[in-house]
C-alpha cells in the first residue's frame, strides 16, 4: 500500500509544473530543502524515481509522468469535493479555472470582473494560451471551462455559444483599399495577407472565403499571435483578418480600420467548453449562466464604423 500525503502531492504537481525546486519553493511559500525533502519522501514511498537531472535540468521520468496525471485528478476530486459541501452549506463559493485562447484575452477580464462583482465569494483563475494549450488544459481536466471560438471535435467535450464573434477584414488607414465600398473577393486577393497560422480557427475562415469563392489563398506571412499580426497591418505590410472583439483599441485611436469587403462581416461564436460528464460546481454553474445569458450585452463590440 502506497504512503502519499496530499502535501506530497501538492508540492510534486508544483515542482512538475515548474519543473525547479526553487520556484516550487517559491510558490508554496517553502524553503527549497523543504520541498526536496518532500520529494524524496514522495519517491521513497513509491519506490520510484519521479524526476532525472540532466546538468542543471530535470525532467520527468516515466513514473513521474503518471503521478503527474493522477495527482492533477486528485486534486481535481478534493476540488468538487470541497464544492459539493459548500453547496450543503448553502454556501456561494468555490473556485472557477477558466482557460481561454488569447484572442478571448480581449474581452474576458471585463466579464470576469462583473461576474466576481456578483459573485465575490467565488475565486477566480484565468489561464490565456493558443488553442493546443487549452485543449490539453480540459483533456487533462485541469481547468472547468475553456473559452474559444471553434469548439473541439468529438464526443467527450461539450459546448454552447454564448456570443457572436464578428471577424473583420483590416488594414492600416492609409491603405489603398481604406476609402473603397463594397470591396469585392477578387480585389481583396490582390492584397499581401498576414494570417495565423495553419489549423488555427481564423486562419481556416481566410481559406474557405476565398475558396468558396473560386480564389487561390493570397500571397501571405504567417503570424503566430493576434498582436503581431496587428502590428504588421499597421506598418502597412498588407491586410489581415480578425475578430473584432480583438481591435477595438486601434479603431478607436485610428491606428486601424475595418475594409468595407462583401460578405464581411463573417460571423462566427465564441463558444464555452467542458468536458462532457463533468459535474459542474455551484461555481461552474452561475459562471456558465452568466455567460448564456448576459456576456454579449456585455462585451459586444462598439458600432462597425469604418
């Protein structure tokens, strides 16, 4: 029988995260031969090497690997647990993880904000990455809800639109196209596209407008963040599209504006996500509530002046 305390396994999943003792430490408020002890203890009751030093670095090992999965479900029990006896308690509280694609960045502090104003008991974490990151996030059941705006494949997630995402084409204010109405598809394949890159959800509206539209996919660079891609528009480098949840800044102080394209806007969703068999907190539940039904009003774009 296995001799693991949860302490253990709080300070493991901390190590493993960053993997270095010293910002473990760090983070759990713990002198750095604390946590090493800890880990050897964790190792000695196991009988098995959780961590290999290669000069300076360590890593995982196999057998590291796998606690590192069942320690982040366990946490993820006493989580609900926790949960579950608030709920008896009558209690309004509880954590959210809340993982979100970056272009979501943009607008979700400002719906978080009003949502723990309603909600102050309730603690909140908001995680920002690309899309892989978030879908390991809830694959590896370490966040409540994923926000992003093409929902994954297959039968173990869950979703439901909660806002629409309007994306726009953009170019900088000098751009010969700026002062054009009712651009058509031809014209706008002359242009030099800055685009995300393949697989990514913008990038896949970019090939089936053009396609749908018996067009080769213009002449492009590939960009890895939202940011960079606004930044090259604005230089003049060529034109791009995005959401417009994600520039209302640059319209407002006229670094950008929205090109007047047919068949633009293209309206997608931002979509909320979850494991599908989940049960969801009292936390989770206000969350996913207040997403459905006040988060458009909420976050919806200023007017599409051009």
């Amino acid at each position: 029988m296995l001799h693991i305390t949860l302490r253990q396994l709080q300070v493991f999943a901390a190590v493993a995260r960053h993997l270095s003792h010293s910002r473990a430490a760090e983070e759990l408020y713990l002198t750095q031969p604390a946590v090493s002890m800890q880990i050897k203890q964790l190792e000695r009751g196991i009988g098995l090497p959780l961590f290999e030093q290669t000069g300076k670095q360590i890593r995982l090992t196999e057998a590291g690997g796998e606690m590192l999965h069942y320690s982040r479900a366990i946490a993820q029990q006493l989580e609900e647990m926790e949960a579950v006896l608030d709920e008896m308690k009558g209690m309004e509280r509880g954590r959210l993880n809340i993982t979100a694609v970056s272009t979501a960045n943009y607008f979700m502090p400002q719906l978080l904000a009003k949502f723990i104003q309603s909600y102050p008991k309730i603690k909140v974490s908001l995680q920002v990455a690309n899309r892989d990151a978030v879908l390991k996030q809830l694959a590896d059941n370490a966040a409540d809800f994923a926000i992003m705006g093409q929902p994954p494949a297959g039968a173990d997630m869950q979703s439901e639109a909660f806002m629409p995402n309007p994306l726009v084409v953009i170019a900088a204010p000098r751009h010969a196209l700026a002062r054009k109405r009712h651009i058509k598809p031809a014209q706008l394949a002359q242009e030099t596209f800055l685009l995300r890159e393949q697989g990514s959800g913008t990038r896949g509206v970019v090939e089936r407008y053009f396609s749908s539209h018996r067009l080769a996919l213009p002449h492009h660079m590939e960009m890895d963040t939202n940011e960079a891609i606004k930044q090259s528009v604005q230089a003049g480098m060529g034109v791009g599209i995005i959401s417009r949840h994600a520039i209302e800044l640059e319209l407002e102080t006229k670094r950008l504006v929205v090109l007047d394209v047919e068949h633009f806007p293209i309206v997608r969703h931002w979509h909320i996500v979850h494991r599908k068999g989940k049960r969801l907190s009292t936390a989770s539940q206000a969350f996913r509530k207040f997403l459905l039904t006040e988060a458009e009003a909420l976050a919806a774009p200023a007017g599409t002046n051009k």
